[in-house]
C-alpha cells in the first residue's frame, strides 16, 4: 500500500514538475474584454439564447445590473431593456446580509425567473419576478407574497440558505429556506410550496418536513447522499446564543425515508464541530457517490478549525478525509467549489478567501483522487489589493466557448478572467443542459452519471442559494480528457424516470430532454385570465402578444391592473379554413315549369360564415339567398343551381345540381298532388320518387321510353293518401332519356329522366 501511494505522489511529482517548465495555464485576459469592474452574483441564460449571462455588481454603482452575453468574449447592459429586477446592493446587504437575486424557475414555464429577499424589522419579504421572454415582472402579491411572510426578532444574518426541490412531487419547484436566529426559541427549517399552477399561491406550509428538531438553526442544503432519489439534508446547526462567537456549528445530516427525516449525523461519521464558510459536494474519486468538503471560516485566529473533507463510503457513512488528501488549510478560506478546469475526468478545488489578512484563495488540481495545491503553477494566484479582505464572486465559467472552464474573479477595484489555455486535443468535454418535463422544467435534484475512458462521472444539479456558498454555472460540465466519444450519459430525474444516451460524441453542448415531446405553457399567474379565440386570413394580421401577429399561436398578454397583480388575455390565434366546397345540393332535379316555392338546400360548411347561390335563367329567388336553403319559383327554361360557401377570406369552389323543367300535362286538374320530388338524377340504379296526396286516391307509376313503351313493371297503389315514397331499380334499363309518368284515371303528371350506368 505504502508503495502505491509512493507511486501516486511521484507520479504526481513528475506532472507539476512539466506544466512549472512549461507555460501558465490560464492568462488574464480582463483588460481585452468590455467586462466593466464589479462582480459576478449569478450566471444564467435568461433569454434562451444558449449563452449563459451575468446577474452582475457594477463597482460603485447603485444597483445590480443583467450583462447579455453575445458569444464573443463581449457583453451588453440589458437591465433597462429586460427591466430587470432594480436592487441596490449597498441598501440590500445591509438589511439582509449578502441574499442575492437567484435565477430560478419558480413558474416552470422553461425560462429562468428572479427570486430575493428582503429582511426588514425582523421581517421577511420574498420577491418574485417572473421572466415573460426576456423581460421582467414582479408577480410577488400575485401568488400572496405581498406582506410579509414571517416576522419576528430576525438575527441580522438570518434567512441566508434557501433551496428549490419539488419536495411534494406535483412537477414544480417548492423552497425550503433555513432560519439562523440568534434568541432562545428560534425556528427550523420551513417550506413555502408552490401551488401555483392549481389555485396560483405559493403559501407557506409546515406539514411537508418531519424530523428537524425545533430550537436549533439550521443551515442545510438538498444532498442526495445514497443514491436513492430523493432528497436528503446536509449542513449544520447552531446552538442557540453561539452564532455569533463562530462556535458549535455543528454538521448535520438527516436522511428522507419518504418524507420523514432521520439525523444520521452520527451514525453516518458526520457529527464534527466546524464553522463552515460554505460547503460543496463532488464526487471527488469518481466512485458514483457523492463526497462533501466544508470550508472554514473563524475569526478566533488562536485555534481556527480546517476544513472538513469527507469521503462518501456509499454504505451510508463517511470517512474524515481531510488530512490525507492536503485540504486542511486552517485559515478564511469558504465558498468551495468542485470543477475540472483541466477537463480530465476529475474536479478540482477552488476556493473563496474570507480575507482576515490573508492574500490568495488557494487551489487544489485533483490528480486522479490525490489534491496538490497550484495556484502559482496555474497562474490565478490573486494578491489582493490594499484595503480588500476577500476575493468576492470567483465564478468558474466558459466565457469564450472552447469547452475549457475559464475563471473570473470580482473585487471590485481590481478584476481578472483568466483565460484557460490548456490545449483542447486532451482536453475533450461534454457540456450537458437539463430540462425536465414530469420534474419541473429546472428539474433540481436531479443526477447525471457520464461513462467516458474507463471511468464513471457523476454531478448533481441543485438550485439553491447560500449567501457563502459560490453558485457557478448551471451547466454540468463533464472532462472527457482525450476521449472523443462518451460510451454513455445516464439522467436520473427527479421524478424517477432515466434518460439514457450512448455513444455521445465529445467537444458539444446538449441540451437534455425528461421527454422530447414535452411542451410547456407560459405561466399563468395573473389576478385574472382572459381567453379569447381568433381566426385570420393568410396575409391579414391581428394584435396579439405584444405586437401584430401574422402566423397561428397562442399569445400572451399581460395588462397591468392596482395590487401589482396583471390580468392576462390568451390569444388563440388560427388561419381562417381554405372553405371546401358544400357537399351534395339536395332538391327535385325535375320539376314543371313555373313550379313555386321549390326548396334546394345543402349542409353547413365548417369556417363558412355565408353562402353565395346562383339559378336558372328565369328563375325567381323567394327566400333563403346567404343562407344554407333556398326557395324558389322555375323558370320555363331548365339549367344548374349553383352555391359557394364565402366567409370574409374566400368562396369555395361551386357546386353544381342541374335542373330539368317539363311541360306537366293535367296537374292542373291533379289537385290532390301537393308535392313531389324525383332523385336522384342522373340515375344509376336507384331512382326514388316521393310525393304527397292530400286525399286518396289510386295511383299508377311507369317508367317509358321516349317512344312511350313501359321499361319496367308499373307501380300500382289503392286509395293512398299523405306522403308516399316509391323506387325503381333502373340496373337492367340502358342508359338514355326516358320519362316517369304518375297518373290516376286520365290525370298524368311527367318528369324526364336520365339514366346513366
């Protein structure tokens, strides 16, 4: 064993001693950028574009400000434009003790909202600002934040730690915040769940955690430390009375046996004294298990503690790591952060520096599970400048898209982005995006295991917000060292479904899925909601989402109304039909001339908003023209009855029905025949004849030829009277002009016919 670590640590050896010959890795670039002095607070893609952007503290100004990312190493101030929530940080941090904006999902409509706090008087205020593609909204009265929600003797650091879980599994994010009072009675931890999309509040609730001991304050993050996919809680508490003396923080672990939390601090190895300035959790020798470091951070400077690193034994304890693997630094060091900046499978340490006389933040390269401080060889060892005492926001992202994490460091008088130089043909990488469809759509708790090389690598992805815990991107970053293919990347959703990809090629971003065929709705807070149903011509446009619109959608429109709650009108917007022509016109094809009030009708056509109807030459039209049924008086002359259907875009092709007139011999002395009709006509085989007698009376029918010979057996009735339907088959008749006769006694009446196989 001796020998192999002997191995390991020459190896090592042999390793810094090359890159100490060769150039620094990463050279400040700050000066070639239009980056102005500040800090970063937050980094993410607020418009979708793809870029992540910076929530961003302007050195000397009064307000935070939102920097667009346009891809080229560049940024532009968006803070008007996206009317980005206006917060001051001197007035914010002096009430509320370092909260910042935190981006996060709240309305799980697939883009990033802003949520912060405010304390005031010992009371806590939450603000949402709903992100409406790109541009901003306060919507916090809309789901009842617009008094405060908890109040009382607030310490002065109080209500630093909250986190986004979907702890109720309805499919959107909850939040837990944790409570750090300095009296005798305060609370734990306490849970605001969202019921935005059911009856459109986000309330407070103290039924959904179990286990946590009233008394004690608690500062605890989502952890999922067995692998069994749900949340559990690590961090610490603090023995009411003893905050501020930075003693008796003790770490805390409570496992969740559905929804029932047990304190396995001790039993789980955890259960050490510390005064954390942050933790992180990574799995540090790539086992699949996630391992947890604590910074340090103490103002009693004749015994501070280290740092506290533990290995997670995947059997539901921890190992006390710390010494062996030269992370004990015993000085101001929080905010750690696990990240592989060489992109060889393994992250690394970065920490933040609480000051306190201290000049650099340290640094620790992972060399497969084995950590070397190298801030110097890296060439990001920070000399503060006089009179700061910390190195503020230290945001690890990928500014320039080469899949190599480059570092930004904020003080505010001095700031630096060291740029990643470490050449890419071994330093492959896979940059991973997740979007939950059954989870919420900023799918929080959820795992990522990637098989690359041999080795297996695992993130997990959290929204929380911890005032000394350094939140960096919220893409998973994966180092694939010289490896142009990953074998396979595993995603463990929050609602228990796994997405599996294979053979996934390297150097790329993706953008993950719970279920490609998802669609989300914007969000619908709003005091009330409108919807209205719109149909437009092809060409035309109609006033909708902000603008005049010309394709079919659905469009959203929020008007502002008093209480800082906006109604919102849903447009649904559709191209009126290409109208199809009206089906079969139903009426006699036959009838005598000068016929009154004869009826031709058809059925209604879809998206016809009229009907446009056209009659023989010398036909009267009595009633009906527009609609679906006309009534009219023949003509002597025969020809079609024709009828588009019209609405205000188009008229649908015609539909034709022609009409034959005859000279009717003897209806005048046929009285008691009140109607007839013969259909259809042309005829193929079936030819049916209906009519109506208002007394009885003995009838005869007969199809003849036109020399009047009888083509087909007559049809004799007896004493008939009401309304009669009869029919030939005309299947064994050729086909030719012939004429259907009706009489009784010497009265006749006459229609042609066409037969026509």
């Amino acid at each position: 064993m001796k020998s192999k670590v002997a191995i390991i640590f020459f190896i090592v050896f042999l390793f810094i001693t090359s890159q100490k010959l060769h150039s620094q890795v990463f050279t400040d670039v700050y000066s070639s950028t239009n980056i102005p002095l500040g800090g970063i607070i937050e980094i993410f893609d607020y418009d979708n574009d793809g870029l992540e952007d910076w929530v961003y503290e302007i050195y000397g100004d009064s307000t935070f400000h939102l920097l667009k990312n346009q891809g080229n190493g560049n940024f532009t101030d968006v803070t008007v434009s996206s009317n980005f929530p206006r917060i001051n940080p001197s007035q914010y941090f002096a009430n509320t003790n370092d909260p910042t904006p935190v981006p996060v999902d709240i309305d799980n409509d697939g883009d990033y909202d802003i949520f912060y706090w405010e304390t005031f008087g010992g009371d806590l205020h939450l603000h949402l600002w709903e992100n409406r593609s790109g541009v901003f909204q306060e919507v916090s009265a809309c789901i009842g934040w617009a008094n405060s929600l908890l109040t009382g003797n607030l310490y002065a650091d109080g209500m630093r730690a909250f986190s986004f879980v979907d702890y109720d599994k309805d499919g959107d994010l909850d939040i837990t915040y944790n409570t750090v009072f300095d009296n005798a009675t305060p609370q734990s931890t306490l849970i605001l769940r969202n019921d935005i999309n059911s009856n459109g509040l986000f309330a407070y609730s103290d039924t959904l955690i179990t286990g946590f001991p009233i008394g004690l304050a608690t500062r605890l993050y989502p952890f999922d430390f067995d692998n069994d996919g749900d949340f559990d809680f690590i961090g610490w508490e603090i023995t009411p009375g003893q905050f501020a003396t930075f003693n008796f923080h003790t770490i805390k672990l409570y496992r969740n046996d559905d929804s029932l939390f047990t304190d396995i601090s001790a039993l789980s190895g955890l259960a050490a004294a510390n005064y954390s300035g942050g933790m992180t959790y990574f799995d540090y020798n790539n086992d699949g298990f996630l391992d947890v470091l604590f910074g340090c951070t103490d103002n009693n400077f004749n015994s501070p503690p280290d740092n506290k690193f533990f290995q997670n034994n995947g059997d539901g304890t921890f190992t006390d790591i710390t010494s062996i693997n030269n992370v004990h630094y015993s000085n101001h060091y929080n905010g750690p952060t696990g990240i592989d900046y060489n992109n060889d499978g393994y992250e690394d340490l970065c920490f933040d520096m609480s000051g306190f006389g201290m000049n650099h933040a340290p640094f620790y390269t992972n060399y497969s599970s084995v950590f070397v401080e190298n801030a110097d060889t890296l060439g990001i060892n920070v000399i503060l400048p006089g009179g700061q005492n910390s190195t503020g926001g230290r945001r690890w992202i990928d500014y320039n898209n080469d899949g190599l994490l480059d570092l930004f460091v904020g003080q505010g008088v001095v700031d630096y982005l060291f740029q990643n130089n470490l050449p890419n043909s071994n330093s492959k990488y896979l940059n991973i995006t997740l979007q939950g469809c059954i989870s919420p759509t900023d799918p929080s708790g959820a795992r990522v295991v990637v098989f690359a090389n041999g080795h297996k690598q695992t993130r997990y992805f959290i929204s929380e917000r911890v005032s000394t815990s350094r939140v960096s991107s919220k893409i998973l970053h994966f180092g694939l060292s010289a490896s142009s293919v990953a074998d396979s990347i595993n995603v463990f959703w929050p609602s228990g479904i796994i997405t599996r990809l294979y053979n996934v090629a390297s150097d790329q971003d993706l953008l993950i899925h719970e279920d490609s065929n998802c669609t989300r709705q914007p969000s619908l807070i709003a005091s009330s909601i409108y919807t209205l149903n719109r149909s437009i011509c092809q060409g035309d446009s109609l006033y909708a989402g902000g603008g005049y619109q010309t394709q079919p959608g659905t469009y959203y429109d929020y008007y502002p109304i008093s209480g800082g709650c906006d109604s919102l009108v849903i447009t649904n917007l559709s191209f009126s039909l290409v109208l199809p022509s009206p089906q079969t016109i139903y009426g006699p094809d036959t009838v005598c001339a000068g016929q009154q009030n004869v009826t031709f009708s058809i059925l209604p056509v879809l998206g016809a908003s009229s009907y446009q109807w056209s009659i023989p030459v010398g036909s009267t039209l009595n009633s009906g023209g527009g609609t679906t049924s006309i009534n009219i008086t023949l003509g002597n002359s025969p020809g079609y009855i024709v009828v588009s259907a019209v609405n205000s875009c188009s008229m649908s092709l015609p539909t034709h029905f022609y009409v034959y007139t005859t000279i009717c011999t003897g209806i005048e002395d046929l009285q008691e025949l009140t109607s007839l009709s013969v259909y259809p006509n042309p005829v193929n085989d079936k030819l049916h004849i209906q009519y109506e007698l208002n007394s009885a009376k003995d009838i005869s029918i007969f199809l003849k030829d036109i020399f009047g010979r009888d083509v087909l057996d007559p049809i004799h009735k007896i004493n008939i009277t009401g309304l009669q339907t009869d029919q030939f088959s005309t299947n064994s008749v050729s086909m030719g002009m012939y004429i259907l006769q009706i009489k009784s006694g010497d009265q006749s009446v006459n229609h042609r016919i066409i037969i026509n196989h």
